[in-house]
C-alpha cells in the first residue's frame, strides 16, 4: 500500500475518567511539553463516568499552548451541528486555532435515546452526518443558513464566531457508505484498533483511495489517523513490546500502510513520556530512513546516537533556538525532564491548596476541617493549620525560583547568550510571582486570623480565593513556558 509522504503526528487519547479529572488535565499538559501535536478525547454524553468533553476541552485548551485538540469522535446524534460548529468555532478562535473535529454517524442508540436523542437507522444516521457536516462548514464560512435537509437545516440562521483556521473534520468509518462520505467530504480518517486492527487496515484505506479518486480528489488530501492501544514490555506482539519495537511497528503501518498520526491510548504519565521521548522521535527517523532508502540495519545505540546532531554529538556548543526540532539522547532529555519533575510536584501541590479553598469557599468544610484534611498531606508539620501549608507551598516556590536565578539561569546565559531574552523574561515572571505569593500570605492572614471580617468590601475568604486565582494563572503559565524554553537549551548545556 502506498506511503503518502505526510508528515508524521502523534498524540494522546486519555480517558474523561470523572473520578481523575486532575491526571487527565495534567496528561494533557504533559503532552504538550513534550512537544506531542494531539490530545483527543472521546464524546459519550449518556457514559455517567465521563467528564462531558467539550467541557474538558476548554479546560485542557486553557492550560496548554501548542497541543491540538480534538474530539475522538464527537456523538453527533446529541449535539445539534450548529451549536457543535459554534462550541468548536469558539474554542478555536480562545486556543488561537488549535481545534479539529472528530465526528461520528452514531453508536449505542439505546444510551443516545435516553439521553433525549433519535434512533435512527444506518443510513439515516451517514445522511444525517453528511448534512451535519454540509451546515457546520457553512457556518465557519460564515455564510448565511440557508440549508435545508431532512434531518438539519440552518435556513436564517446568523453565523459566528469564525474559527480562526480551517477545522480539519475527522471520520471514523469502516463501512462502505461511511468509507465513500469519508472519501468526499473528510479531511481525515480515524480508525481505531479494536474495531480495525492492523490487518483490516489495507483493505479500508484501498477503498478509501479508490472512493476519493472517485470523488476528484487526491487520496493524500485525506490525512490517516489510527488511534492506538499497548503498552511497554518484552513481548514481540504489536505495541506490547520495548520502544523500539514500537518505532518500528509504527513505521511499517505508515510507509507500508499510509497511517501518518497515531493517536495512543494513555492514561499514565510514564508511559506517555516515555512514548514521547522514546517512541516519537526513532518512529520519526526510521520513516525518514524508510522514505530516502536508508534501510540499512542499525544496532540499537546507533539507531540513539542518530538523533544527536553532530555539534552535539562531539561536545562542541550548539546555539538552541526556541522550538526548534533537535534530537537528544535518553541522558541528555533526562535533565529536562527533571525539570519538569519538579514542575509537577509544583502544579500537583497548588492543586491541593485549590481544592482546599474551594471546599472552605462552597460550605463544604470549615477552616477547622482543613486543617485537618491538610495535615493527611506530603508536605505537613506540627500544629499545622491553613495557612501554615500554603505559607510552606510558597517557600518551595520561591526556593526553587531562587535556585534557578542564581544558578541555573546564569550557567544558561554563559553557555549560549543568545538565551537572554528568554533568561531575562522567566527572571521577571518570578518576580511576579513573588509578589503573588506575598499577596497570598495578606490574604491568608486575614482569613485565619480575623476570618468574619470584612475590608475594602470584600470578604477575606473572597480575597484568598483571588489570590490564588492570580497566582495559579500566573504561576503555570510560567512553568509551560520555561518547559518549552528551556527544554533544548538544558539537553544541551544541563543545570550547570
């Protein structure tokens, strides 16, 4: 089958799992970091289990800067095309067009009918799909509704916002009238093992290239998408054993098969950095070998040491440029990622005070009973108390900040001064977020001690919870950035 030269992508395809809503966020965050270009998420609105996932969305697109974001399939029988092209026009234009669109025919009618859906048959349910499709496209041109079908119209309908972007609109199809849909009017086509597993996979990607050049276009304009599932071990099965089997296993399906994005099954924080530091970048050079005619064989340590440019490889500095793409050895990423190690104890810490002001601020437990949901934490010490725990939070923070300014940043700055801007742009965010945490403390002083008492019209415990609010924006928004920043600049030149 042929390889249709795309760039390769890859992703994560998380659970909305309710009871972990505060992993799946930081999974997605990680994701990001790392440099993966997707976080997808399934759409089952009558699952009680599942977070509702243009919810999640929003949220995952608020804390993330270059991830795409996607539904993985968005369950069209339950959310009306208009107001789904309005809720993906809005999150693309807030995530400054950062949105694709996954979109399903319909499964599970007996849950789509309880939650207020229509049953309908399978071709009810593509016609439907293919209208769907027709008025949401409509809209984000901003053409005036005039459609009118048997299941949806838009006739008089005003449209807006326009996404800032094209939205790429997925399929998921495997039957031959979904397959032909696919063929006319998808951007790409997003099977998933389980449903079509590797074997089946020629066949349907066959009929899609002929069903497309039936419908005048090429079959490179539609992009493969394979959503993925293993893990990591010593088995020879597909995506059961180490990374390299992995790359290697993902190379034949997308040279052999056209798959050019994998989107993997996650739910562990190791796994996925492990798959983005690991899998990723051998995946990405053994299809490049595949694609020039380099098959020769290659031990394992040399398939590594490829990765490394040569400036690196020799020990000769390198100028690092934001975002570039640069490949590193296992030893030389784990510096960054220990960076991002002590990030998240960061971020997992601040989330505990959150969620300990939010209980305190909905009536849902008294300052008392913080004090003693606090002291079951980590990081506790004797008679501790409210504002003892986030008095000791902002001592790490500033500590760590602290390290990074009088020793870090200035190792950085020897070793490449073409870092200044940047060096100099994280010293002032955390001289901001000094002052935050100074903000902070006034206010949990106020709250603790005088806690009924009201000043400048605004009640401490409101005072406390815009305090945090202000430091939480700040303060990771600050850590993504030098995650970003800094991540080639330490692979390179480490702490110092």
């Amino acid at each position: 089958m042929p390889d249709y030269g795309l760039d390769l992508e890859f992703g994560i395809f998380p659970s909305p799992d309710a009871t972990r809503h505060r992993e799946v966020l930081e999974l997605a965050q990680l994701a990001d970091v790392l440099g993966l270009e997707h976080v997808s998420i399934q759409d089952h609105p009558y699952q009680a289990a599942h977070l509702d996932t243009w919810t999640l969305l929003s949220l995952i697109g608020s804390r993330t800067n270059q991830v795409r974001l996607s539904t993985n399939v968005a369950n069209l029988p339950l959310r009306p095309p208009v107001v789904l092209a309005k809720a993906a026009a809005t999150l693309d234009v807030l995530t400054g067009g950062r949105v694709e669109l996954g979109l399903g025919a319909g499964a599970f009618w007996d849950g789509i009918v309880a939650a207020g859906g229509r049953r309908l048959t399978p071709g009810e349910s593509v016609d439907a799909l293919a209208e769907a499709i027709t008025v949401m496209r409509g809209f984000w041109a901003g053409e005036p509704g005039r459609f009118e079908g048997r299941h949806y119209s838009s006739r008089g309908l005003r449209p807006g916002p326009r996404p800032v972007h094209h939205i790429p609109v997925w399929l998921g199809a495997y039957k031959p009238r979904m397959i032909r849909l696919t063929a006319r009017v998808a951007d790409a086509w997003v099977p998933s093992m389980g449903y079509a597993d590797p074997p089946a996979l020629p066949d349907l990607n066959a009929r899609l290239d002929d069903a497309a050049v039936a419908a005048g276009r090429a079959p490179q304009d539609i992009r493969r998408i394979y959503n993925v599932f293993g893990r990591f071990g010593a088995s020879s099965d597909l995506l059961r054993g180490t990374p390299k089997d992995w790359a290697e296993q993902l190379t034949d399906l997308a040279v052999g098969i056209g798959m050019s994005t994998f989107i993997v099954g996650a739910e562990d924080p190791g796994f996925v950095r492990r798959f983005a530091e690991e899998v990723v970048p051998l995946t990405r050079e053994l299809v490049a070998a595949e694609r020039e005619g380099d098959t020769e064989e290659r031990t394992p340590a040399e398939d590594m040491t490829r990765h490394v440019p040569k400036d690196l490889s020799d020990g000769a500095p390198a100028s690092i440029s934001t975002g570039s793409v640069r490949r590193f050895t296992p030893q030389q990423l784990a510096i960054p990622a220990h960076l991002v190690e002590v990030h998240d104890h960061l971020r997992a810490e601040l989330e505990q005070v959150r969620d300990i002001v939010r209980q305190v601020r909905e009536g849902h437990a008294s300052v008392g009973t913080a004090r003693s949901a606090i002291s079951t934490m980590t990081m506790r010490q004797n008679n501790w108390t409210l504002g003892a725990y986030c008095e000791s939070y902002c001592r790490i923070v500033t500590g760590h900040h602290t390290n990074e300014d009088l020793g870090m940043f200035p190792h950085l700055l020897r070793s490449d001064p073409t870092l200044r801007p940047v060096l100099t742009r994280l010293h002032d965010e955390h001289e901001v977020i000094a002052q935050l945490l100074d903000g902070l403390d006034r206010a949990l002083v106020a709250l603790v001690a005088e806690p009924g008492h009201e000043s400048s019209g605004q009640r401490p415990l409101d005072a406390l919870s815009d305090a945090l609010d202000d430091l939480s924006d700040s303060l990771l928004a600050h850590l993504t950035y030098e995650e970003e920043a800094l991540h080639d600049p330490l692979a390179v030149h480490g702490f110092g």
